[in-house]
C-alpha cells in the first residue's frame, strides 16, 4: 500500500450507503504517483506523492 510520503495520506475506509439505505463496505484510494524528487538537500530520489502534493507545490520534480 502506497502512502504519500509528503503528508502521509493513504487509503481510507467507510460506507457505500444505497438510496434503499443498505450499507456496504468501500475504499478511497488517494492518486498517488512515483517522482522522481529533489530533496531538501539537494539529492534525487524517487518518492511516492499524492498528486494534491504536487499540485500545491509541495514537491520540486527533477528534471
């Protein structure tokens, strides 16, 4: 199981509930990619971030 490695969101659990009111169980699995990243100090490496992450910036890509 992936888990955003920037702010640690991973796949959640609850209730898929029917208009009949009957319940079953379900997933949200966050859109996570593997980049190849530049870290803080300076070296590359491939980490596992969700895609909300990199949209806000929280990411730098190496190029």
């Amino acid at each position: 199981m992936a888990v955003c490695q920037i702010c640690g969101k991973k796949t959640a659990h609850g209730n898929s509930v029917a208009h009949s009111a009957t319940t079953t169980k379900r997933t949200w699995k966050p859109n996570i990619q593997r980049v190849r990243a530049k870290l803080k100090d300076g070296t590359v490496k491939r980490i596992y971030v969700c895609t909300k992450c990199l949209k806000a910036g929280k990411v730098v890509k190496a190029v």
